[in-house]
C-alpha cells in the first residue's frame, strides 16, 4: 500500500470539518495524530485519515 501524506486543506476537505474543529479533536484524542512535515508544517497519514472515516461511517451505522 502506498503510503502518502496529506496537507490540513486536504484533511479539512476530506472530513469536512474545520481546521479549529480538527485540532480540538486531536487534542480530545479523537481524531488521528498529525506527523512533521517540514520546519514547521505537519501532515496526515491518507491511510489514517480514510480510517478515520470509516469509522465515522460505521459509528453512523451501529
């Protein structure tokens, strides 16, 4: 599986929430961890962020 990273506007999109909302679930151990990309950029596994998805999607479902 290709591993492939993602910048915040891309997850924002992805998830459909916002920057603030995002960091607040990371901060609530919600939402997955962010990785160093860069002096002072981060970025998002594509693998974690669709994980996190189907979870949404299947916590909707249950």
């Amino acid at each position: 599986m290709e591993k492939r990273f993602l910048k915040l506007p891309e997850v924002s999109k992805r998830v459909a929430k916002s920057r603030s909302s995002i960091y607040k679930a990371i901060s609530e151990g919600k939402f997955p961890k962010s990785y160093p990309n860069g002096d002072r950029a981060v970025a998002w596994l594509a693998s974690d962020i669709d994980a996190f998805i189907d979870a949404q999607i299947a916590k909707a479902g249950a």
